[in-house]
C-alpha cells in the first residue's frame, strides 16, 4: 500500500497495534448489525401487521444500507496509492543530500532532481519538498502519515474509524460514506420516531396493538435505536457539511489548517480553487450518473492537480489535467507573501534539522 514497503518488519508488538486499529472499525461493524436486527426483526417483522407498510419500510432501508456499507467497504480498503519509483532519491543522492553542508545545497540537490517533475508545492525556504523516510520527493498535496508509514497521496487525515488515510483514491468514497451514513441514520429515527413517540404516551396500549414486542426487549431495541440514530446523526452532520464546503473550495482538510506553499505566489488556501463546479467534478467525476455511486471517478493520477493561477492563463482553454504550468500570479499579496516568505529562510536550519 504504501511507498516504502522494503525494510519493514513486522513485530509482535506492530502486529498487536495493528489488530488494535482495527477495533474502531469493528465497532462501528457491530453497531449497524446491531441495528439491523433491532430495525428489521423488532420494528418490521413483529411489530407491524400491514405488510405493505412493512416492504415499503425495508425496500428504503435496504436501500440506504447498501449503498451505506458499500461506501463504507470501499472507504476502508481502498490503498492510499504509491508514488512512482522515478520520484524516488537514488541512494547515492540520498547521501549527497545529507551530507550536504548548509541549507541551500541540500535545496539546490532537491531541486535539480525534481527538475522534471510536475511539482509547485515548496518548503517554507522554497526548497522541493522531500520525505526523508520514504526517500521520495514529495507530490503536490501529499503528506506522510506515520500511522500508515507512507507518504500518502493527496492526503485529507488518517481516520480511525475506517483505518485508513483518507486520500486521492478514497476521498469521494468517504464523503459518500458520510452521506449515506446520515441518511441511514435519519431514516432510522424518523421512521422509528412513531414508535418512541407512542410508547411514551401510553406504553400499555402499544403492547396490546403488538407493535412493540411484549417481553419489554423490544421495546429497549427500538427506543435505543431512535436514540442511537439521532446521536450519530448530530455528529455527522458537522462533519459532512464540513467536507461539503472542502469539496466546493477543493482544500483537504491539512490544507484547510495550513496552507500550501505554491513555487510562485507562497502561501495560499485558495491555489486549487477552480470554481464549485469544477471542483466538485474534480472529486466526483465528469459523469453525472456515477456521482453518488461508489465508483471511483476522480479526475486525474493523484500526482499533480491544476491550479487556480493556472486556470487563470488558460481560462479560455478550459480545466486540463495533462501537466502543470507555472503558477504564475498577479495577485500583488500573494507575491508579498512569498517575499516574506523567502526573507523568512533565511533564519531556518539545514534540511536535515527541520524536514519538509
């Protein structure tokens, strides 16, 4: 999965955390089938006699279920992606590089490898971004995750509830996780809501009409599942809202905290901005139809992404996704920023004291 498979080994102790990352997951596993029985055996099957009103309520709930855990598997074991070998340090270079004597050899070696590679992103004193654990030259909006121990493409965060880093490959799979996750949730309390409402007015009436098992179980099932759907459901709206408005600016969330410093212009939050439209096609697809689908349908490798002063020079060209060209700006505080930027190196330490 990741870029510096060679030279692992696993260990007792790496394979215990690695069994131990996985209880999350397991958790939420035992949650949906948890409410699965709790929804289709106590809620549909002993506790309604109109048939009707039983498919109808178990064709949408398995509906939404499906479309739930499928984008919850693929979320999950979808890898993060390998950067090409081409991107990686011969050790020879490796060498030169920390061996090098002050910050800007080691930024001159770095930048002579990378010279044909389709980079713009930049340390703060400008140098070409390099991981010193993989070994490779960074690609624009990638990170290292020392939870997956590899350098990750376009990474967004490393969560735990589907052990795995959220990233080029699964990020539309994630937010669709979310989305069905809500839906999920939200049709379960509402169609449970009846239920929790009528059993609170008169319990002994419910029991004599059968809609809630008489041995009180059923009723402990249904109740805490109302409860359970509107706790999850208050939780994921935040969260997906957020990653709505992330889509819609093309920011992941590291972006979001910490902006990516562009070869030209420094700074900037907004360099991947190419407009709502294009961006929201830049995660989902080109393909209207495949949108909601879990199908992965991202526009381009992961390894290089069109930038807004791009798209600025080549507004009549449209979005192109072949290579990148300089990212050229006329924005008088961007190139303030970078200024600032550069004057800045000037007080950091050699590469190998303070890695990009």
């Amino acid at each position: 999965m990741g870029n510096d498979d060679h030279g692992r080994r696993k260990t007792p102790c790496s394979c215990c955390m690695s069994v131990f990352k996985w209880i999350p997951v397991l958790f939420i596993t035992a949650v949906i089938g948890w409410s699965y029985y709790a929804y289709v055996v106590q809620l549909c099957i002993l506790g309604m006699e109109n048939r009707v009103t039983m498919a109808v309520f178990l064709l949408f709930y398995h509906l939404t279920l499906v479309l739930f855990l499928w984008s919850y598997w693929q979320t999950i074991f979808t890898s993060v992606g390998r950067v090409p070998d081409h991107w990686r340090l011969p050790e020879s270079e490796v060498e030169r590089l920390f061996r090098a004597e002050n910050q800007e050899a080691q930024k001159r070696i770095l930048n002579n490898f990378a010279r044909n590679l389709p980079v713009t992103n930049r340390t703060m004193n400008g140098a070409v971004r390099f991981c010193e654990k993989c070994k490779i030259i960074k690609p624009d909006r990638s990170h290292h995750c020392s939870v997956c121990n590899c350098c990750v493409l376009k990474m967004d965060h490393h969560c735990p509830w589907v052990n795995n880093c959220v990233n080029f490959y699964n990020y539309k799979y994630f937010v669709l996780f979310l989305g069905y996750a809500l839906i999920y949730c939200l049709y379960v309390a509402f169609t449970t809501l009846n239920d929790f409402i009528q059993f609170w007015k008169n319990e002994n009436q419910l029991s004599e009409q059968g809609q809630l098992n008489g041995t009180g179980m059923g009723r402990f099932h249904i109740l805490f599942l109302f409860f359970i759907g509107i706790m999850f459901a208050i939780s994921l709206v935040s969260l997906f809202g957020y990653h709505i408005y992330l889509v819609f600016m093309n920011r992941t969330t590291l972006e979001a905290f910490r902006a990516p410093i562009f070869r030209v212009g420094g700074p900037d939050k907004n360099g991947y901005n190419l407009g709502r439209y294009a961006n929201f096609c830049e995660v989902f697809g080109d393909n209207w139809q495949y949108w909601f689908l879990p199908i992965f349908t991202s526009r381009g490798d992961g390894l290089e992404f069109p930038t807004a002063t791009e798209q600025l020079g080549n507004n009549r060209g449209g979005y192109r996704y072949d290579a990148m060209g300089d990212t050229t700006t006329n924005s008088t505080r961007q190139q303030s920023s970078h200024r600032t930027a550069n004057s800045a190196a000037t007080t950091t330490q050699p590469f190998r004291n303070h890695p990009a």
